[in-house]
C-alpha cells in the first residue's frame, strides 16, 4: 500500500500559506496602483493648469490679431472721412463763395490718392 506523503494539517497548512501570499500579492498591486493613482492625482491640477494657460494665450494672441486688425480698419475709415470732409468742404465753398477750381481740385487729388492707395486698408 501506498502511503501519503503528507499528512492533512500539512496539506490544510500549505493551502493556507499559498492562499496567504496570493492575498498578500494581491493586496500589494492594489497598493501599487493606489499609489501611482495618488502621484497622478497630484500632478493633475498641474497639467489642466499648463493646457488651460496655453488655451488662454492663444486666446489672448487671437484677440490681440484682431485688436491689430480692427486698428487698421478704424485708422482707415478716419482718413477715409477726413478726405471725404475735405472734398464737402471745397464744395461747399465753392457752392457759397463762388468758383473755388482749386479747393475742388486738391479735394479730388487727395480723394483720387486715397481711393488709388486702397480705400480701407486692403493696401
């Protein structure tokens, strides 16, 4: 007859120690990945901080092109107006005093400069 080797508080032994380090195992990944949890956790606010500032400056240099732009549009409109005053007074003058040839002439020089140049910017 064959004998068994072990007995059973042997075999009842080695289960629990194998269940034992199986748990201990498993209990060590889960702290593992908790930590590395917590480490990504703080750094985190750090990371939505560095896209939410970039997003802003592009923001802010958006508006800043366009600040630029509306500048550019606003300066020529205003010589715009004044080339267009400056004719409406030369006629105007002409109208009230008389035959004014040379207010009306340098109004519709500087008119022709203006619209030659690009009325509006688009220089």
């Amino acid at each position: 007859m064959t004998t068994i080797p072990w007995t059973i508080d042997q075999i009842g032994l080695a289960i629990l120690i194998l269940g034992s380090g199986i748990l201990f195992l498993a209990g060590a990944i889960v702290t593992v990945g908790k930590a590395v949890e917590t480490v990504r956790g703080w750094r985190k606010p750090k990371t939505d901080l560095v896209k939410k500032v970039e997003a802003h400056e592009q923001r802010l240099c958006e508006g800043n092109r366009r600040f630029g732009q509306q500048d550019t549009m606003i300066g020529s409109l205003q010589e715009g107006q004044r080339v267009l005053c400056l004719g409406m007074q030369a006629l105007l003058e002409s109208a009230v005093y008389g035959n004014n040839v040379e207010g009306i002439r340098a109004a519709h020089d500087g008119l022709n400069g203006f619209l030659s140049d690009g009325a509006c910017g688009k220089k």
